[in-house]
C-alpha cells in the first residue's frame, strides 16, 4: 500500500476571538448562572463570527468555578464533524492537565458546561470523558425545531445514564436566554446546518 497520500494527523484551533473574549471574563464563575452565561455569551459570538454552529462548552472545577479550558464549536472551520464544542472543550481540558482522565482522584472535582443538551456523540464524549457534574441551560425540541440540526436519537432517561455513572446533571439555568441564541441561528438566511451524508444546507 503506498501509504504517502494517508492523513497521518488532524487537529483543530480556537479562533483568535475566544481568549480575547476570555481575556474580559474573570478566572472564576462561582455560580451556575455565572457559567451558564458565559456559555451562551460565546455560542452567540461564535455563530456571529461565522467560526461554527450556536454552541459553546467550558470545563470548570465545580467547587471554585475556576474555568479550565472553554470550546466552541469549529465543524465549519475546522471541517471536522467531531468538533463540537463539547469535544473541543473536553479535548483543551485533557491537554491542559495532561490527562485523558478528568475525574483522576488526585484532582478537583469538574464539570462540563453547554447551552444545550448534548447530541448523541457529545453524550458519549462527556459520559467518557470523567467530568463529575453536567451544567446544561436546558433540552427539549427547541433546538431542532429552531435550527434545523439533528442531534441523533438520544434515549428518553439520557440524564439518569449520567446519574447512574456518578454524575449530576444540572439543567434549566438561563433556559430562556440560550433558546434565544439557537433562534438568532435558526433566522439567519445564511444559517448552514451541517447535518451528515450531505445534508448540509443554508437556510
């Protein structure tokens, strides 16, 4: 096999606009609306900069709010289907503390932060990944219903899944507010909706 024409790496980058938008945020988020916030802070900029999809994630210590690391999501940029921001933040996590682990025993408790539930492969990824807490602003339809995304076929008792392997899911924080950025996507007429075996258009 000639093997020279093989992808031998892959990888995706932040664009330059996350950490000057951090740079204004303080180092600790001590309440969930706090976390919440920020999360849908970023999913509206990240849209609006046309770097990706109306989702955003941070990876927090639970107990302080210090933030870890913070994703966005990059499938348009980075042409990668699996850069959701949850992998993304997940990923920037793992490489910051030079552990595949986030649950280790030797470190602080953490916990994955979204503006929206987790489609079924950020589901795995998060479950996986050894976050000990799930804040998330809310689910439901209104997600598909405004965007166009399809978010697989996620089981009725997802949240208990995660209650079952030792972490809390926290939902309905700023509810209102996240709706409001999926429904700013869902009315661009530029709007991409990426969705697999070329189900991609603009609205």
């Amino acid at each position: 096999m000639d093997t020279s024409a093989l992808a031998t790496s892959f990888g995706a980058r932040l664009p330059d606009w996350v950490p000057a938008e951090l740079a204004e945020v303080p180092d600790v988020l001590p309440t969930d609306e706090d976390r919440i916030r920020l999360v849908n802070r970023l999913a509206e900029r990240n849209h609006r900069e046309d770097t990706g999809g109306p989702f955003a994630a941070l990876v927090v210590e639970t107990g302080t709010g210090k933030i870890v690391s913070a994703g966005v999501n990059l499938v348009l940029s980075s042409g990668l289907s699996s850069t959701h921001a949850e992998v993304v933040a997940l990923s920037l996590a793992q490489t910051r503390l030079g552990a595949w682990d986030l649950g280790s025993p030797d470190g602080p408790d953490l916990e994955l932060v979204v503006n929206w539930r987790t489609c079924v492969m950020c589901y795995g990824a998060a479950m996986w990944s050894g976050v000990r807490r799930l804040l998330i602003a809310g689910d439901g339809p209104e997600l598909e219903e405004l965007t166009g995304f399809d978010e697989g076929p996620m089981r009725e008792d997802w949240a208990e899944q995660f209650g079952e392997r030792g972490i809390e899911v926290v939902r309905n924080v700023l509810r209102d507010e996240a709706v409001e950025v999926l429904r700013g996507y869902g009315e661009r007429d530029d709007a991409v909706v990426y969705n697999a075996r070329g189900a991609s258009a603009a609205h």
